[in-house]
C-alpha cells in the first residue's frame, strides 16, 4: 500500500468521525401547527344546564368537594330559568321565594355536564323525603352511575344503579367557579336593581 493510499483512507475515517449523527426526532416539535391530535383535543364547554338528572338516563357526580356548594336559587318555572343569588341584600329581598340548594357537579352518560340542584331544608324545617332521597343519590353517583325517577306513592325518587360495568365519566378540565360562570352568565342576581328582583319587589 502506498503513502498516499494510507493518507486517502486517514482522511476518510477522519472525515466520518467529525459527521455529526442526527439528532433523536422531537415530533411534538416537528408536528405542523394546523394538525392537532384528537386526544389533545378539549371540547369546548358553552353552556352548563341546571337542572335535575332526567329520568331516562344514568349520570355521576363529580367527587370532588370543590365541585359542589350550597347556594341560595331562583326558579322562574314558567321561563324554564335558574338564577344564582350573588347577594346577602339580595337573599334578604327575595327571602320568601329563595330555594337553598347543594349545587352538585354532574354529568351523564353521553358526556353532557349539568349543575345538579338539590334542595337543602331551610332554617329548622323538617326534613322531606324528595330532598333526602334525592341527597342520597347525589352522594351514591359519586361512586356509581345512577337513574333516579319520581316515586309519588313512595314520596321520594326512586334511585336505580347501572348493573353493567360502565366506565368512569371523563369531566372536562374546568374549575367549579368556572362552570358557575357559564351556567349563570346572564342569570347572576347580585343587586336589588336587578330586573328579576324589581319585578318581585313591584318596581316595574
């Protein structure tokens, strides 16, 4: 082998041990911008019912402690409307018509969230039974899914768990205030001026 054969095969095994390797692929850094995983994806949660779980349907509370809290509420039944009370002079103003509920986190089987109201005895008020029986399935779906239903002869609902094994629900990433602010957006009563406490009161 000649000098030069020797300094050609130097230079090569040089040149390949200087070639930088390529670095590991980061693909969350290549990943284009308009392409999103659908697990990454967050659903968009609008609007929150308040209302009672239907009766044709199982559903779970959240377990949470900071998802549930006792508030003074409003019920318009003929508007089919909710208000939050956001006032100690307000509560005092509509003190006759006020309904005071634990306001639970719930959702049901087809993903939909809803606040749950449970009427909570007022001062030293006897217990009844809609208001027991109804506590009671809120604390059993936190564990279970549940279906409750109106039992007139019994005076109380009926509370039914699911015999199949259904998987947990998946609750959206979202603060109890924050599901608060979407579910009373426009129904929060935090003066006296307000339209729903002047038309109680006969200002208009």
């Amino acid at each position: 082998m000649t000098t030069s054969d020797t300094d050609a095969e130097s230079e090569s095994a040089h040149a390949a041990a200087t070639v930088p390797r390529p670095k590991t692929i980061d693909f969350n850094a290549i990943r284009s911008r308009d392409f999103a995983d659908p697990a990454d994806v967050t659903s968009l949660v609008t609007r929150v019912p308040v209302r009672r779980p239907s009766g044709h349907t199982f559903v779970r509370v959240h377990p949470g402690k900071d998802y549930r809290f006792p508030v003074d509420l409003i019920e318009i039944p003929e508007e089919d409307e909710t208000y939050l009370i956001y006032s100690n002079e307000v509560a005092a103003a509509l003190d006759e018509v006020r309904k005071p509920c634990m306001l639970y986190t719930a959702i049901n089987r087809q993903g939909t969230l809803f606040l749950w109201p449970v009427k909570l005895p007022r001062g030293n008020k006897k217990l009844v039974a809609w208001h027991t029986s109804a506590t009671e399935a809120a604390e059993k779906a936190m564990k279970v899914w549940v279906r409750i239903n109106a039992d007139t002869n019994l005076g109380a609902y009926k509370i039914t768990t699911a015999r199949g094994a259904i998987p947990d629900p998946e609750w959206p990433n979202l603060t109890f205030e924050e599901l608060l602010r979407v579910a009373f957006r426009d129904r929060l009563v935090d003066s006296l001026t307000h339209p729903l406490v002047r038309r109680y009161l006969g200002d208009t």
